[in-house]
C-alpha cells in the first residue's frame, strides 16, 4: 500500500507485510540522504520503578551486536564524514544516520544490525555514562527548571517524568528489564522507518524490506491515559547567579483541533525577537537575555509555557511583566496585523526548516506515527491561515488562568518569593 503526499509527488509512504510503515521523500538535489527508524515508545510508557529505560536502551544500541564492536558500528560511517546518532523522547525514541547519497545502503544497514541484533554489552559502563548525564541535567538550570515544571504539572504520571530517568531507578535496571521492554515496544506495528534524501528508490526499498520484512510482532502494551494537570508553584533553592523560571499552562494534544492557534500564540508571545515578551523583557527592560515561549504537544495531554533567566534581583519584576504581557493576550484581541506578521513567521520558518534532510526525515516520521498519514504542507498553512483574532482570544482566555498555572523556579529563594500567581 503506497500513499503519495500533495506537496510534493516523490514523498510516499508503503506498509510492509509485518506492519512496519516506510515513508521516503527522493530529493535528487541533494547529496546526502538522511535515514531513521523510529519507535513509538518513551518515558511516557515508563512504569515508574524503571523511569529512563527508553533512553538506557537508546544507548546500548550502540555498543555491539555480534558481528560488530562500539568502534565497527560507528566507523563506516563517520570515516565517510557521515553521522550516526540516536535520542529518545517522552513518546518516542529515533535512530537515524546522515551520509552522502553513495553510502546510504550501508547507512541503513548498520541502523538495521543495531535494533535487530543488539548484545546490549558493557551495561554496567554505560550505566554510569548515564547516571554523568542525568548529574549534568540537574547542573544546567535551564534544563533542571524544565524538569520541575513538567514534574509540577503532571504529577504522579510517567509523562511529568524524567526522559533521562533518575539515580536511583538507573541504578537498578537490569538485563532482564531492557529485553522485556525491547520485546513489548520494539515491534513492526510500532516503527517508522523514514527517508529523505538523494538515493535509489528501488534500491532502497528493497533493502529495508529485506531488513525490517522479517521482524515478527505481537500486540503492544495499553499505553497510560491522560494526566490531571496541576497548578501550583515550586521553587527548587540553589545558589547560583541566576533564578531560572517557567510558567506551565495546559497546551494541545497532538489531535487537538487548536494546535494551530496554540502555534501562533506561542509565536506571539515569545517565540522571537519581535515577540511581546522579548521585547517588554529584554528589549524594553533589559531585564533579561534569554527569555522564550515553547509548546508541546503529545498524544495525552500538553504543555504551553514561558521560560526565563534573570538576575535574582530582577526575578519578582520580570514574573510581574511576564505576567502582564499574558494578562494581554487574555483580556485584549490580538491585533490583525500582528496577528499576520506571526502567522508567517511560522510559515517561514517551517518551509526554510525543510531545506534540511534531517527535518523532512523527522517531519514524515512524526506525521505518520501521530496521524497515520503525512499531513501536506497545504494542509499546515491552510490551518494557520483560519486562525482569526476571536480563536486567539477564545484561546488565550481558556488557558491563561490562576487555577491552571504552574510555576517552577531554579535559583537563590530568598529572591523568589512567590506565594501565589498574579493572573
């Protein structure tokens, strides 16, 4: 079964016989191709005495399988100046590699002997690779404040949880807990492999089928429901140069009808330079010199908020501006020439993003593990362009409210005396 997208006829998706769905986009300009297989599980599916296993196993992919060691996996394809890497997610984990078009076949190769074929050797080493990387999280506080504000918000549910996991849930995962966990999510009807580049189409076909054609499936997990959001604020005391803060409201979901609007609002107040709250904060104020909006959507539940780091002197007076930059957006319609002016800057940057292949490889992935198809370009602008005032207000008067709220904060507390939120 093939399905060929609107935007642009050489992107086709096709479904094995074993459930596997392959999406490729030929690019014959290009001179790299970027291939990845991505499985539909993360933190979110975590249970709680094993929270950070989708990334420890991220990791073990790459230490052997047995016919290559560490060095064999990733040398034929950095020798030939491409890219072999991997991430994991709240509700997906990808491994994907980057090479000239001519090496692409060995590209997919490797990819495939890493998730088919892997030892999961020098556990205990990795281990405390990862234990460096879950204490080197909690010393960046821009990390460590994003942390506490989804832990905040979702509180009690693995998607408020640690994509990393914790010291002491790393400490005792097993053996045994990573091939179960492989077993229950690692299945055909749960991956995507997706390609977008400069390569054969028929070739290319005809490997991932002979690679991926033969994995067997069986059904997967019930996945956990939605989270009770909660409100609420946090303050984590360290003595350091900077309070580190994040507002948290409820976003979208990734089926939410709205997600358009909550793109435009997030675009609006802090996604750029010439963003309300960059421009009250840092340009009018001088208060602060990174200060953005970000918004997150998942199949549950979502996140829409506001991050800052600002001189603890600064903190209560850039909250209190912050706060009324949103009190705006709430209570007054957003202009229509503003409104435009976001409108494209989302445009923008989403057609100039697809100039890279990792995005359009990344770009067809998610749509289909979140749509099951690829949602066109076409369809995107169209969304974005029936975003009126009235749904920016109908929106911003939902979301931004007191009950709604989380805080989170990262910083000297004697400076971050919040005791309830000014909304």
């Amino acid at each position: 079964m093939s399905e060929k997208n609107s935007y642009d006829d050489d992107a086709v998706t096709v479904m094995l016989d074993n459930g596997l769905t392959v999406a490729f986009e030929h690019l014959p300009y290009a001179h790299s191709a970027t291939a990845g297989l991505w499985i539909k599980t993360g933190s979110a599916n975590e249970p709680e005495t094993a929270c950070g296993i989708s990334h420890f196993l991220e990791h073990l992919f790459f230490k052997g399988t047995p016919t290559r060691n560490a060095r064999q996996i990733i040398e034929p394809i950095e020798s030939r100046g491409g890219h072999l890497n991997a991430f994991t997610s709240r509700e997906y984990t990808c491994v994907y590699t980057k090479t000239l078009d001519r090496h692409i076949a060995t590209g997919i190769e490797i990819l495939a002997d890493v998730i088919k074929n892997s030892t999961f050797a020098e556990m205990n080493k990795e281990r405390n690779v990862i234990l460096e990387e879950i204490a080197t999280i909690e010393d960046v506080p821009e990390d460590f404040v994003h942390e506490l504000l989804a832990l905040r918000m979702w509180p009690g549910h693995p998607l408020g949880r640690s994509v990393s996991g914790y010291a002491e849930t790393v400490a005792t995962i097993g053996m045994q807990d990573i091939r179960q966990y492989y077993a229950d999510w690692y299945q055909p009807a749960n991956m995507v492999f997706s390609i977008a580049g400069n390569f054969d189409i028929d070739a290319v076909m005809k490997q991932v089928a002979e690679e991926f054609g033969s994995l067997e499936g069986k059904p997967l997990l019930p996945r956990p429901g939605p989270p009770t959001l909660a409100s609420g604020i946090g303050i984590a005391d360290r003595d350091i140069g900077q309070n580190h803060f994040c507002f948290g409201f409820p976003g979208p979901t990734v089926a939410d009808e709205r997600r358009y609007m909550f793109d435009i609002l997030w675009s609006t107040l802090g996604g750029g330079s010439t963003s309300r709250l960059f421009q009250r904060i840092r340009e009018d104020e001088g208060l602060a010199y990174s200060i953005y909006t970000f918004n997150s959507a998942y199949i549950t539940s979502g996140m829409f908020g506001v991050y800052a780091a600002v001189a603890p002197e600064s903190f209560g007076r850039t909250v209190s501006l912050a706060f009324e930059e949103i009190r705006k957006l709430r209570d007054q319609d957003v202009p229509p020439e503003e409104l435009e002016l976001n409108r494209e800057h989302l445009k923008g940057s989403m057609l100039m993003a697809l100039e890279s292949t990792f995005n359009r490889m990344q770009r067809m992935a998610k749509s289909m593990m979140y749509y099951g198809r690829l949602v066109s370009l076409e369809e995107i602008v169209a969304s974005l362009d029936a975003v009126t005032p009235d749904h920016m207000a109908a929106l911003a008067r939902d979301i931004f409210q007191p009950d709604k709220c989380s805080v989170a904060a990262v910083g000297p507390a004697e400076h971050a005396p919040m005791t309830e939120i000014e909304l």
